[in-house]
C-alpha cells in the first residue's frame, strides 16, 4: 500500500492505494466520482479522460500512485460553481452531442482540453483531436458541432455527414 495525496476537482484528498490501483479506479471506487467511465480498459476508447496538470489523460492508463501530489480535475468538477452547465457542457445539451451518455463525459473533458490549447479550432482539428474518443451513437457530428458552438463558432456551416 502506499499513500497518495492530490487534489480532485479543487479538494484535497489523501488515500492508501494498492500500487496498481488505476486512476480510474481511484476516483470511481474510492473516491465515488462515477462520471469518470470505464469502456475499453485498453486506452483505446476516450471515456475515461481526467485532466491531470491540466493536460488530458487516459485515467485507465495511469497509476494513482503516478499522481500523487497532482491536481486532477474530472467531469464532476466542470459545472459552473452555482451548479450549471458550463460552455461546453451546454453546448453538447443544445447541439446534441449526446444519445447514451457514456462517451460524454469523456469527449467533454476531451473537449475542453483541445479548446483550452486551441480556443478556436477548425472542424477538421476536432475531429482529429477526438479520435481518441469512441462514440458508438451518435456518428460524431453533432459532437464536432457542440464543441465548435462552445468555441463560439457558427455551426450552420458544418456540412452534414
């Protein structure tokens, strides 16, 4: 066992975790932040992106212990502090980037890395950004259009797949 202290989502917390206790794991089981899905285990399907530093990752491909003393940051801490929807979040509301849910939380974490990077993207660059993403319902568009909307884009442009 070995201890591990970070903060998630601006609070402090400190655990005994086993060394190979995922980062997924960690904040699903013992922290309870479900937001943070698990799809593939192998890396490969983006719901489970955290952002670590500010930098997304893979929580499924990382060791809690890798991220003791980091700020972590998941899709429970992105509301707005008065509990709404933030940017992004409402953009996918709006646009309907989303049909199942489970991808959502990842590709909004996703999202808000790339618009953080790159606050204006084109649509071929989201694109390119979400491959890391799976999305088995919703073919992709209308999550490309949520994410240009949250850059304060017009979306009208966006040609239908």
């Amino acid at each position: 066992m070995a201890s591990v202290t970070m903060k998630v989502n601006g609070k402090s917390v400190s655990k005994d975790v086993e060394g190979r206790t995922l980062l997924v794991d960690f904040l699903r089981n013992d922290l309870r932040l479900t937001g943070t899905h698990v799809g593939c285990d192998t890396s490969q399907c983006g719901a489970c992106v955290v952002h670590v530093n500010g930098q997304a990752v893979k929580a499924c491909a990382i060791f809690a212990i890798e991220v003791d003393g980091a700020e972590v940051a998941t899709i429970e801490g992105q509301a707005n502090a008065d509990g709404s929807l933030n940017v992004i979040q409402q953009a996918f509301q709006d646009h309907h980037g989303l049909q199942c849910g489970f991808c959502t939380p990842g590709m909004v974490m996703s999202a808000a890395a790339l618009l953080k990077e790159n606050p204006k993207p084109s649509e071929a660059e989201v694109r390119s950004y979400l491959e890391g993403n799976i999305c088995r319902c919703t073919g992709y568009h209308n999550i490309v259009k949520a994410i240009m909307a949250a850059s304060g884009q017009d979306v009208a442009a966006i040609a239908a797949e």
